[in-house]
C-alpha cells in the first residue's frame, strides 16, 4: 500500500471516529443515567422481600447493562440477595448474563450447548 492510501485510510477512520464521538458520548451519558436509577431500585429490592416477578423485572431491565461493570455489580447484588428465595429466576438470570456477556466460561461446561446457540461461538473474537 502506497502511502497515500495509508493517509486515505486514517484520513477515512479519523472522520468516521469523529462522527462516531457524539454518539459514543451520549451512551455514556445513558449508562450513567441507567447505573444512577438502577442504583435506587436495587436498594429497595435488597432491603425488602420482594415478590419474584418483581426481581425477574428488574433483572430483565437490568441485563441490558449488565456489560458495564457498575452495572454487573448491581446485577449481582440483586442475584445474591434473592439466591435462595427464587434459585429458579436466579439462576436463568446467571446463565442470559454469561450467554450474553461471557459465552466462552460457558465452553466445557454441561450448558456448552447454549454457547452453540443461535451462532454465538461466531461473533466471538
């Protein structure tokens, strides 16, 4: 490749990562909001009893954030409160988070199959 099309091409990731920069930052924005709110309900769910649908709604709402690392520490604070109450939900909530976020800690294991599900060992680097 000539150095030309070298400048060409960071020229081209230059523009497209500066386009991309608003967005970016919007998303931030949304996952701090997200982490700010989510931080009041998990407090109010750990410190009372609550019903199982009412966790399964949170943590369902809660998974699509569960990438960020306050975040999963919110998750997981609400998993291990209500562990022993509803092991059930609890459990199936583990699992979409690791088929989610962590599919490789699912290779070896007797769930291997949901790691084959859906194409995912594809998308993986």
């Amino acid at each position: 490749m000539t150095e030309k099309g070298k400048d060409n091409i960071d020229s081209e990731i230059d523009s497209l990562a500066s386009k991309l920069a608003p967005i970016v930052e919007r998303m931030k924005e949304i996952y701090n909001l997200a982490v700010e709110e989510y931080t009041q309900l998990v407090e109010d769910i750990c410190n009372r009893r609550a019903t199982e649908d009412e966790v399964e709604w949170l943590l369902t709402w809660m998974l699509d954030f569960a990438d960020d690392g306050r975040m999963l520490m919110l998750y997981k604070r609400v998993c291990r409160a209500y562990l022993m109450i509803y092991p059930e939900a609890i459990l199936y909530y583990i699992m979409e988070y690791r088929k989610l976020y962590d599919p490789n800690s699912l290779i070896g294991t007797k769930y291997e199959y949901l790691f084959h599900e859906n194409g995912i060992e594809n998308n993986l680097d």
